[in-house]
C-alpha cells in the first residue's frame, strides 16, 4: 500500500526515514578533531541522494513505463540503483559534464543511460519530454517532496548520533539536501547552506528572494549546480538558513585534500565543500560550537596505480 506524502514536516521525515531505513545505510559520523563530518559519501550509490530516490521510489505509483530522471550524476546513480534494487524500469539522463565515475556506476545498474550535451537543465528538459511521452514516473532531484523528506533523514541520523549539535553546514545545489535537514531540525540548530561561487543557486535566490536562474560553472557542476534552487526548497531555506557562503574551486580542492590527508575521506568536489568552508575560514567556529558537516558524496575517480 502507497503512503501519501503532499508535505515536507520533521513528521513526515520521521514517516520516511522508517520506510526507507531497509535499503540505505545509516552512514558514520566522523569527529575530526572536535568537527563532526556525516559521511555520506559512504552511502548506498555514492551518495545522499538514495535517500531521496528509494522515498520516491517505495511511496508512489509506479506506471508501467517506469521512471525517469535527471542528474548531474549522483541522483541518477541513486534513482537507478534504487530502481534496480525494486525491479523497476528506469531512464537516467545526464549532461555531458557529468563525472566518468558517476557515469560507470549508472551503467553499472540496470537502467538504460542517455547522455545529453550540456549542462543539469538540459538533460532535466529532455528528460521531462521523455517523461511526459512515455508516461513514466518523473523523479525529480531536488524538488520533490518525497525527494525532500528522504534527504532529510540525514539530520535524523545526525541528531541522533550526536545529540547536541549547534551548526550544520550543507552543501546546495538545487537545495533538496538543506530543505530536509532544515526541516527537521525546525529552527533548532543554526543551518548553513556552502555553494561553489560558479553555481550559487541558493546565494541567488536569497538576494533575489524567490528561486532564479544561476551559473552553473563549478568544478562541482555536476552535483551542485542545479541552474536554480527549488521552488519547494526555497520557503523551508528563506525560513530556516542562516545564510548562504560561497567557496572557490581551490578551496573545494583543498578540502578534497584535507578530507583524504586528515581523515582518509574519499570526496567528490561537491561532496567536499561544506567542509571548505571551515577549512579556508570562510565559516569560523565560536569557541565551544559543536559543528557537523555534511560530506555528501563520494563519486569521484580513484586510481590505485
């Protein structure tokens, strides 16, 4: 039987992560040296993102033709392993700058990959034609509310693995990830949302105050630059970030580094820029300040030769 989900509540996140719990990982929080990295990058599929795809994927209709979705790459990874776990046909569109290794874990799967010149909001159109043609199932990466509430069972799992916590910091690019802990935690705990100064959605939006078109150049472009943040994202992230900071692609390149010399961390360049935000001190703890940070992904190429 179907549960029906219209909003995104720390209820509703509570309902999902329940009904998700069977097929993702409850992923390990690190302290590194007093700061608290959630390591998603260990998650089922690389990435956060298998939270959002199996609350989709368990919770609505399922239409003959499948589903489809749009991804920078690791929501597509997610979409088809979860699609390939449930034994449900799947379409992954990606744009030509997603990562080789995002790309070799969706053909790892059994969904069927097309590869669209350009950049997330061009294989979104394709795959919404593609959608509407067939009629499958869209599963969209960021806004969604089942999208929503998965990705919001991180700050669950982090609340209940540390209890006290002051700060997050969350990476954004269309905003789906920061909207769940955002939701959950409900105001309770100061939330950051980190963004490459090439695709600042979120930046954008809070200027603009609503979601606008952004750049989307960034060597996190193909996990964080969603070309706009959300339209469901964008009321929980005006109610409840605090702000937005932006980080440079050295400095997302130096947190990779750091994540791998201090901790032994494997992370994408998306899945490493909260934490450049504490490292270049763009954010800068007050004394005392228990602060967790989302290292979201972990689909990246590594060679051991």
């Amino acid at each position: 039987m179907q549960t029906q989900f219209t909003t995104v509540s720390r209820e509703g996140i509570a309902a999902m992560e329940v009904l998700i719990r069977p097929y993702i990982r409850r992923t390990p929080v690190l302290d590194l040296d007093g700061v608290f990295l959630k390591l998603e990058c260990q998650q089922v599929a690389g990435s956060f993102k298998a939270r959002g795809a199996f609350a989709n994927l368990v919770t609505r209709p399922i239409p003959p033709a499948g589903v489809v979705a749009a991804s920078g790459g690791n929501h597509g990874a997610a979409v088809a392993h979860a699609a390939t776990c449930l034994g449900i046909a799947c379409r992954i569109f990606v744009p030509d700058v997603s990562s080789p290794a995002k790309i070799e874990r969706i053909r790892a799967t059994d969904a069927e990959l097309i590869v669209v010149p350009g950049t997330y909001p061009d294989a979104l159109k394709a795959s919404v034609a593609d959608a509407a043609e067939r009629g499958a199932l869209m599963v969209h990466a960021f806004d969604q509310v089942e999208t929503i509430l998965g990705a919001g069972s991180v700050g669950k799992e982090l609340e209940d693995a540390l209890q006290s916590i002051d700060t997050v910091l969350v990476p954004v690019g269309g905003g789906g990830q920061i909207a769940g802990v955002s939701a959950w935690f409900d105001g309770r705990v100061r939330i950051v949302g980190v963004e490459p100064e090439g695709a600042p959605t979120m930046d954008y939006a809070l200027r603009a105050g609503r979601p606008v078109e952004a750049p989307t150049g960034s060597i996190a472009s193909d996990s964080l630059a969603g070309g706009t943040l959300g339209t469901l994202v964008y009321p929980i992230v005006e109610r409840f970030v605090e702000r937005a900071i932006l980080v440079s692609d050295d400095e997302i390149r130096a947190a990779r580094e750091g994540l791998w010399k201090r901790a032994r961390v494997i992370a994408e360049p998306g899945g490493a820029a909260a934490f450049a935000a504490l490292l270049s001190r763009k954010y800068e703890p007050a004394r005392g300040e228990r602060v967790a940070v989302i290292v979201s992904g972990g689909n990246t190429v590594v060679s051991w030769t």
